[in-house]
C-alpha cells in the first residue's frame, strides 16, 4: 500500500485568537500530520488517524480547521494563490486526512 501524502507551503497557522505563522507548512507524511513554521520548527504534529479536519461554515476560501492533540488550529491555504480556484490546497488536505484514516468534520 502506497503512503499517503500531502505537503502545503504558505500556510497560515491559527490557534483561533493568535497566529502562529503566516508562512507554515503542513505536512501529512508516514502517517503523520505536521505543522511547521517557516522555519521548520514543528508547532504540533499527531498520528493521521487521531486528527479531524473539516471546513465549518464560518471558515473563508482554502480554510479549514483541525483539531491535533486536542489543540484546534485554523490553517488557510492558498492565500498566494492567484488563480480562481484558492480551495484546491484545502480540499486535497481534506482528501489525504480521509483516504488515509482521518476523520472529516
């Protein structure tokens, strides 16, 4: 079985109120999910079948919300992106999150 993998640069990291990073990174690889600043320190990472993600109602174009270790954090990807389609990093996460036995909000 071929492992799953998803990888976003320019990501802003939120845990709701403060922002954690402007220019993060998430990384789904080996069964993991990382978040990293632009630097490549880690801010949170958990194993891919104890995270939930989804995109509730309030959340713009290319965000979603995650919940890793109990800690709920809003990342928006895409928001380089200039073309008209800015969902497309957050819909792949949400993608690799199911396929690869995470749960979906």
């Amino acid at each position: 079985m071929q492992e799953t993998e998803f990888s976003a640069t320019g990501v802003r990291i939120e845990r709701w109120a403060r922002s954690l990073t402007r220019a993060g990174q998430v990384v789904v690889k080996d069964g993991r999910v990382a978040l990293l600043t632009s630097y490549g320190r880690e801010i949170d990472s958990a194993p891919v079948r104890t995270v939930s993600a989804g995109r509730p109602w309030f959340a713009g174009a290319g965000a979603t919300v995650a919940r890793l270790n109990g800690t709920r954090y809003r990342l928006t990807m895409g928001q380089r992106g200039q073309g008209p389609d800015r969902t497309g990093p957050a819909r792949r996460f949400l993608e690799t999150l199911r396929s690869a036995g995470g749960r979906t909000i």
